[in-house]
C-alpha cells in the first residue's frame, strides 16, 4: 500500500521552487524510510532546473531543484544540488527549467510517461531545427561523448528504491504523481499550446512564443 494518502496533498509551489522541492524531499523520505533499504545501496538523485525564473532563487538560493540520496542505509533529500550527492552514482540531471516544467505538473503512469517522452522528442526536434543547432541546450558532453542532460556519474536505480518510489503509479500514486500533485501551475505557459501530457508544442506558437520559449530555456544566453 503506497506511504503517500494523494488526497492529503494540494500545490504548494512552482516546478523549482523551495515549497516544491522540500515537500518532494519530504515524501521521498517517508517513503524511502518505510521501504526499509539495505545498507549496502550507495545511490543518489538530483535534478538541477537552470535558467529558472529569477522568483525561484531568491534568499540565496543557487540552484532551482532537489535531491535525494540513499547511503549506508541512511535517507536523505532536501532543497538544492549538493556536491556529496552529484559525486554518489545514479540518476543526475541537469536540464532548462523551461523545457520540464509544465509537462511536469501531468499526472500519468507507464503509457503517460511514453507519450510525454515522444512529445518532448517532437519538441527537442523542432528546437534544434529552429536554432539550427544541435546541442541547443549546451549539454556538458559525458563519458561517452556524447552532449546530454544526464550528467556523470550514472548509476543503474536500485530495484527497492524504484520499486518503492514508482509503487502505486499506475493508480495515480508514486514520485512524479506525487511531485505533479505538489505543483502549482506557472503563469509562462498559461497561452502556449500544449498535448495532452502538457508538453508545449513548439509548432504551433506564434513567432513571440517561440523567441520567448527559447528564451526560457536559455538558449543563446
């Protein structure tokens, strides 16, 4: 039975801010505390949103995302990128703000997440063929030359820690469901034309739309 009561939940913040990422942290723990993990996985998560709108870093704050680390047996995540946890193998992004945030708020499970991955492929491919450039995000290149979002190093999700955070998905519960619920919308995607997982469709903007959506995702910046 799933950690989380979803009917507990409401908004708290935007995709990247403080509010949303600590009530994310929070959720991971009570469910990662309760699967009661062996002391042998060394694994980390984070997610670090650049560009994101200058609302979201303020009070010092430097980075617009959250992590999650397991070590020793023991749970950690909260607010912000820490060097320990980008060191520990696993799953480290570092993707636009812009690019995730609306289609983030989506609730879904395994054949949602497949549309909301070839919509973004759709909307990767009219980025680049707009810019004309094929790295548009300025992807650090990884240990296999290749430019990407998923930053060294990589480590494969432990089965109990995915097992764990994904149980219930398709019933409206896990992770992303529970972070999708935590999300209030945000006020720049409010005109642009989206699918049905709440991917913006870069084809159909206006000119405006499309210089400013690049815009937010910090391309040319």
């Amino acid at each position: 039975m799933p950690i989380i009561d979803m009917a507990t939940l409401e908004p708290v913040g935007e995709f990247g801010s403080r509010a949303w990422g600590d009530a994310c942290s929070e959720g991971s723990i009570k469910i990662l505390e309760a699967a009661n993990l062996p002391d042998t996985i060394s694994w980390a998560f984070t997610e670090d949103y650049t560009h994101a709108p200058a609302r979201l870093l303020q009070d010092g704050r430097t980075h617009a995302g959250y992590y999650i680390m397991v070590r020793d047996g023991r749970v950690t995540a909260g607010d912000g990128v820490p060097e320990e946890a980008l060191s520990i193998p696993g799953f480290h992004v570092q993707i636009p703000w812009a690019y995730l945030c609306n289609q983030s708020g989506a609730l879904y499970g395994r054949e949602g997440q497949r549309q909301r991955s070839a919509d973004e492929q759709v909307l990767m491919a009219a980025i680049v063929d707009y810019v004309g450039n094929d790295n548009p995000f300025n992807y650090p290149v990884n240990s296999k030359g290749t430019p990407s979002g998923m930053l060294d190093p990589v480590g494969a999700w432990p089965v109990e820690v995915g097992a764990a955070l994904g149980e219930g998905g398709e019933d409206g519960n896990g992770l992303h469901n529970i972070a999708a619920t935590l999300q209030m919308d945000s006020p720049e995607f409010a005109e642009l034309p989206v699918t049905e997982m709440r991917v913006p469709i870069f084809g159909d903007m206006t000119g405006e739309q499309k210089r400013t959506f690049i815009e937010l995702c910090g391309i040319g910046q």
